[in-house]
C-alpha cells in the first residue's frame, strides 16, 4: 500500500481533498514510525496505509483519514499529542487522543469486557469517528492475524465478534462488520469454515451464477421496456451469517441457501417501487415477505423494500430494492450520513446521531456503576444473542433462550456428554433453564455418566448441542445392539 493509493481513493470520494495534507500527515508517520516492523516483518507505515485506505472506503471524513495515518503515533513513538496538534490541529489532535484512550482497553473475563464495552459506547458518544478509526486499525490487524501466535489470534478474534463487530452493525457498517466477521469465523471455527467455504464457493457456485444469469436476462430486458435504470448485484452473502442462520433456525446449509438473493439499485425512490411492481409481475411474491422499508425505515435508519418471489424453477428468490444513497448508507452506515453531510458542506458537528446515542449519554449519566450501564443499555446491540461466562472468565457467545446444555456443549463436547447439573450465578439450575446475559454458568459433570439424556433434545438451542446428542446416542445404540447380538 502506498500513500498514492491512498490519495487516489479519498480523491474518489472528495475531489477537493486537501493532497497536501495527506502527504503530510504520510510523511510525519512514516518518520515517527522509522525502524519499527510489524509482526508480518512488514514496515509499520504499512498498518497505518491501510487504516487510513479502509477508512476512505467507508467514505469517513477528512480529518478522520488523517487521524488514522497518525493512529499509533503517540502510542508507539516519542511524537506526542501536542506534536500532533501543533501540525494537524485541535480536530485531528482530539481523534487520536481518543483512539489512543481506546487502545488501553484490554479484554480480560467478565469486568474487564463489560469495562471495554462501556468504553466504546463512551467514545462513541463523544465522537463517533474515534470509533470508525478504531474498525479500520481492527480490520487491518485480522488481516494480518496470521501473523500472531495462536493464543493471541483467538483473543483478537473472540474480542472482534463480541464487541466490535456488534457495534458496527450498530452503526449499520455492514461492510466492515461482515468482512471482520468472516475474518473471525475462519479462526474461531476453522473446520465450519472450510466446509462452508467449499459448498458456497465451489459446489454451489456454477448453479448460482447461472441462475442469477436467467434472472438478470429476464428482469433486465423488462425493466429496459419500462423504462427503468437499474444495476443489478448479486448480492455477496458472508459466510458467516450463513453459518449463524443454520445454527439459529436449526437449519442445513441447503435449506439457507435455497434462498437466492440478488440487489436492484435504481436511481429514485419512483423507480424502486416501480421495480417492485415489474418483479411481482413476472414472478409470484411471497405474501408475507414484502417489506417496505422505505415508507417504514429500520430503527437504525435501515431503508429498502424487500420482496421474495418463487422465480424462475420455482427457486425462492429474495430482491432487495433501493436507491444508490441507501445502498451507500446501507454498507457504510454512519460513515455515508457523514460522508453526505461533507458533501452538502457542512461539517460533522451538526451531524444529527443516532437517538441510541443520545440515550446511551443518558443512561450513562444515570447509572451507578459499570454493571448497571450494561444492564440498562439492555444489549440492544447484540439482538439475539447472549454472552455468558464460564468460571475462569472466558466468554461465550449463544442464542438467546438457551441453556446449560448448549453452553456445556460449546466449551467441550466431554462436558456436554457428562453433564449432571448446573450452578448459574453460584445458585444450583437446572439443565433446561434458560441462561440470561451476564451468567456466569458453571456445568457439574460426573465421569461415570454413560451420555447425554435424548430428552435434551426438547429443550436445546445450538445445532452443536443437538447434532452431539444425537451423535452420542446413536452411538450408545450401536453399543447396546452389539452386545445384544454377540459376535457383531
Ligand atoms: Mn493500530
């Protein structure tokens, strides 16, 4: 990556970008930064290149993309702060002081990671951009996680998937939260991951293409008779959401996948709905699955309209339709409003946030201590999903309902066979009870016992758990038939 890269790619988005001062902040860092290596071997410029070139991706501000060249600056050199605002200014000085806060959080059991959630949503609340900043160094450091020892590699990747990746898809950074996600998946569970690598990307990929070929030629040639722009996209479906949705619906690869999905950009809000129309004419639309997010914008400022229609060989077929400005907002979130606010020439500032911001500000204010922050903040951020912690501190991520069981069988299939009981919170569970955030869950297993009880079945949550009782009790099946039917 070179700083001419990185010019070429803000000048895309800002003509009128202040060159100078890109080279500048380059060759300040590039000095600062003399002699040090990366893990990779790499120059340590190289890290700062890429946050600055992902933060231009996401179209984040000027004196954002300059904060993220200087990023490590007063961390890892003697240049400090002053230095910083001496040269670059107030602005620019405040967004590194803030992501030079942000780097002192460690992620370390229970406390610390609450601690480390309450962090961010404060930065965040201060200044949005410390947190756009802080995604890009993240996204640039998985890249380069190879680099690191394996122990490192899973804390990193533990530490993405439940505080960062969250919170961009808070903000509706899609982007940046699917490509940290797949990143993190390949690491956390590497088998799953090759096997759903291989099915989407090799066995599937043939059928798919030329499905979406039939499509594009048919709803192509009549939109063109109705006068309608349009740019179709397949629409790039990350692995991992696969992987969540077969876990949360209990579902084969196939069954997910059966659900084709294309985008339709067009240029007015007119010509989305006018798409809509010509999709339901030449396919049959699913009843129920026709959203309007346009008329009724997500909460967090989501918009689309959404149609799923039995398409050509009877294929369920999902169309996603909208405007270029709210596919830009829909990848990049946050950073597209600021980037639009830029555009129309004025400054972050008047920046209208998020109301979640504003309350997140307010509870903050109320609350006693770290816990009660949390609490209160209800996790709206993590939707489905629960984070509970095992008695050394290390946490794990599960749907929301389930239960020791799922939680016995995440940590080591071994627990999950012999579990007997279960203490949440210190107080004896049973197995069935439903694990709420924040549990500290403790499984009590018993060395003697045969397997799992196939009455688990009703209760858990996880594929995992499931598909490892019903392996467990097949097998103990075999074991009874052959010692009913000697000489087996
Ligand atoms: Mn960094």
């Amino acid at each position: 990556m070179t700083i001419s890269q990185v010019i070429t790619k803000v000048k895309n988005n800002n003509p009128e970008a202040d060159e100078k001062m890109l080279k500048k902040a380059y060759d300040f860092a590039a000095k600062a930064h003399e002699g040090q290596k990366r893990k990779t071997g790499e120059p340590y410029i190289q890290h700062s290149l890429h946050t600055a070139f992902v933060l231009a991706q996401i179209k984040a501000d000027f004196p954002t993309i300059i904060a993220g060249l200087l990023h490590d600056v007063p961390e890892d050199t003697e240049y400090g702060l002053e230095e910083i605002k001496k040269k670059f200014g107030e602005e620019v000085m405040m967004l590194v002081e803030g992501i030079t806060k942000l780097s002192k959080i460690k992620y370390r059991g229970i406390e610390r990671y609450r601690e480390s959630l309450r962090k961010m949503f404060l930065a965040m609340a201060r200044d949005l951009r410390v947190i756009l900043i802080k995604f890009s160094d993240r996204l640039h450091n998985l890249r380069t996680l190879d680099a690191l020892p394996p122990e490192k590699r899973k804390r990193i990747a533990e530490e993405t998937m439940e505080i960062y990746a969250p919170i961009a898809g808070l903000l509706g950074i899609w982007r940046l939260k699917w490509q940290m996600e797949d990143i993190c998946f390949k690491f956390l569970y590497p088998e799953e991951f090759k096997k759903l690598e291989y099915k989407y990307e090799v066995e599937k990929k043939i059928e798919r293409n030329q499905y979406a070929q039939k499509i594009k030629n048919i709803l192509g040639q009549k939109l063109k008779q109705e006068g309608i722009e349009y740019k179709i996209e397949d629409r790039f479906k990350h692995l991992y959401s696969i992987y969540k949705k077969m876990q949360r619906k209990d579902r084969k690869f196939d069954e997910i996948y059966d659900v084709f999905a294309l985008r339709l950009i067009t240029p007015t809000i007119s010509d989305c709905y006018k798409a809509l129309g010509v999709i339901h004419t030449l396919w049959k639309p699913k009843s129920n699955r026709i959203k309007d997010y346009i008329a009724v914008p997500k909460p967090n400022g989501y918009r689309s309209l959404h149609t799923t229609v039995f398409g050509p060989e009877n294929k369920a077929t999902e169309f996603q339709i909208r405007t270029k400005e709210m596919h830009e907002e829909s990848l990049y979130g946050i950073a597209a409003h600021l980037h639009y606010k830029q555009k129309g020439g004025s400054d972050y500032k008047t920046l209208k946030q998020p109301h979640w911001i504003k309350d997140i500000l307010n509870i903050q204010r109320q609350a006693e201590n770290t816990n009660e922050f949390i609490s209160a903040l209800k996790l709206d951020v993590f939707h489905d999903r629960i984070f509970v912690f095992s008695p050394k501190g290390d946490v794990f991520d599960l749907p929301e309902k389930s239960t020791p069981i799922d939680f016995a069988y995440i940590v080591h299939t071994e627990i999950g066979n012999k579990a007997t009981g279960a203490l949440i919170n210190n107080k004896m569970a049973t197995l069935d009870q439903p694990l709420k955030n924040g549990d500290l869950v403790e499984i009590i297993t018993d060395k003697n016992r045969k397997g799992p009880n196939r009455d688990w079945l009703k209760f858990v949550k996880t594929n995992r758990a499931k598909e490892k009782i019903r392996h467990a009790s097949k097998a103990s099946k075999l074991e009874q038939i052959k010692k009913m039917i000697p000489g087996m």
